[in-house]
C-alpha cells in the first residue's frame, strides 16, 4: 500500500510503501526534498545496498494493499537509508531531520529506555535495552561509530562517574569525566560542533552550575548544545 505524507511547513511530500512489517521511501521523493542535484548519484553514493530496493522487486513479495502502478525501476529505501542520505546532506534541509533526533529521538530514549529502530543488524528484536546511564552512552557511540565513521566524537560521562565501580565501567568503555556526555565536533552544517548532555529518567534532568558554564562557553564558540 502506498501512502503519501506531506509536511506543509517544509514543503515537502514523500511517498511510502508498507512491505511486510517495514516502511519503504521513495527514494528520489527523499533526494530531491534534501536538495541534492543529482538524486540517482545521491542514492548510489550515501544509501548501502542493503538499505534499497526496487519497486518491481517487491511487486510480487510481501507488498500489502493494492498493486502499486509506479515504474517497476523506482528506488526505494530502508528508514536506514532514509537517515543515511539526510546525514549525507550539507543542505539546511538535512538540519529538520538533526533537530528531530536530538529533540524527539533521543528524549524518548531518556524516558522509556528504548527506542525502536530499523537497523536489525546491530539490535536484537529491533530494540535497545538501556540498562543504565553508561549503557545508553556505550550505545549512542557504538551507532554513531559503526554508521558514520567520519564523525570525530569525544564521550564523557561528567557527574554520572560518582562512585567506584560507575568510574571503572565507565573507563572500560573508553568515557572520560569533567566534561558533556557526548561532544560531536564535525557535524554537516552551520555549528562547529554539538555538545549532548544525558539525563537518566531517575534523575531530576536538570545540569549543575559548572555544567551550565560550560555550556555557555560552549556555545559562545560555535556549539550546539543539548541536554
């Protein structure tokens, strides 16, 4: 079955195909929202094989709904591969799907302890379990590392390494303290850097003075910071 989403605000719609239990874009409706000039290059250059499809080969598959009349050649993609061209984007475009991961993506994360994603070969049952604050750290860095290798992360655990055995799990997983949780610093776009700050569901999320100094000498040179 095929639907059509619209965003009036940005000017945009994009078409979806529901192909078994998952969500297919229209890859060129994608590319051309992202303002790349040459979608077809778009897609060979940033989405990974595996994250697309043709419509013709899923006509006769798992295809729910009605038979779709589109060209059987029209590339499709994965919601990974959906996120693969937006973070490929320099454009202010890509900025709207960056915002809704740090404002949306994230918190959800925070307050219920998972969060669903699409990537099944690195999730099992499609699902991370957040056991602890390091652990949501440990898994925010991993994604980040194996999906987008040219990204220069820093992680930092800062206050949350309060006790002995925080410090020495912290430690094995390579998180340094006296600073945010997490700080990004060659992000596409305007900032020169992002500077994330996590807060656990247990905690009262609200930052400690020296952090709220930090930040703001953070963001007096060119950072976007996030808590």
């Amino acid at each position: 079955m095929e639907k059509l989403f619209r965003n009036r605000e940005l000017n945009v719609s994009v078409r979806t195909v529901k192909s078994s239990e998952e969500v297919l874009f229209y890859a060129k409706d994608v590319a051309e929202f992202l303002g790349y000039s040459n979608t077809g290059k778009a897609v060979r250059n940033h989405v990974w094989e595996e994250d697309k499809c043709t419509l013709g080969s899923i006509q006769r598959g798992a295809l729910e709904g009605t038979p779709l009349k589109g060209q059987p050649g029209s590339i499709l993609i994965t919601e990974q591969g959906l996120y693969q061209l937006i973070f490929g984007s320099e454009l202010n475009t890509a900025k709207n799907f960056r915002r809704w991961v740090f404002t949306e993506v994230l918190p959800a994360i925070r307050k219920t302890g998972s969060y669903n994603l699409s990537d099944r070969r690195s999730l099992r049952y499609n699902q991370i379990i957040i056991l602890n604050e390091t652990d949501l750290h440990h898994i925010v860095v991993s994604y980040i590392r194996d999906n987008y290798p040219e990204a220069v992360i820093v992680p930092g655990l800062g206050e949350y390494q309060d006790t002995v055995s925080k410090r020495c799990d912290a430690w094995k997983k390579g998180y340094k303290g006296g600073q945010p949780d997490l700080i990004i610093e060659n992000p596409m776009g305007d900032y020169k850097g992002f500077a994330i700050e996590f807060k656990s569901p247990k905690g009262t999320g609200v930052i400690s003075e020296n952090q709220d100094i930090l930040f703001r000498k953070l963001r007096g040179i060119g950072y976007m910071t996030m808590v």
